[in-house]
C-alpha cells in the first residue's frame, strides 16, 4: 500500500467513526442512516485521499504535518474503542 491511501484513510478514519457515533444514536430509520454514511464516507474519503496525495507530493512539513494529523485521528478512533461500554 502506498503511503499516500493509507494516511489519507487514517485521516478519515475519525471524522466517519464521529459520523458513525451520531448516526446510530440520532438515527432512527437503519436504511436511511446508512445511506447517509456511506454517500458522506464516499465523499470524505475521496476528498482526504486527494489532501493526503497533495501533502506527500509537497513532501516537508506538509507531509509531516499530514502524517501527524493521521495518527492522531487513529489515536482518537482506538481511544473511542478503548472507552466504549460493552453493551
């Protein structure tokens, strides 16, 4: 795998974990709730992957910054886990 797809869905991993969160509490139709992930995780994900390709191409500080900023979104997502309540 390239760098460039993996920071790009570490960046959106927790932006969709946040949506997902809200979407299963707010969400009362299942159907439509997940229609509604999947279109804003379609385009999220496309909209970080072309951010993360900018940021590895600029090389430097951006790409540092970018990587950085992916480790924490992942760092969020595995806190989140890590504090969830078995239910």
């Amino acid at each position: 795998m390239s760098a460039t797809l993996i920071v790009g869905l570490l960046l959106a991993s927790g932006p969709l974990q946040l949506l997902g969160a809200v979407l299963a509490s707010q969400t009362h139709h299942r159907p439509l709730g997940a229609v509604t992930f999947a279109l804003i995780a379609a385009v999220l994900i496309i909209v970080l992957l072309r951010i993360a390709s900018r940021c590895e191409e600029q090389g430097g500080r951006l790409r540092l910054l970018c990587r950085l900023m992916s480790a924490l979104s992942l760092g969020s997502v595995l806190l989140q886990l890590l504090l969830a309540s078995p239910s």
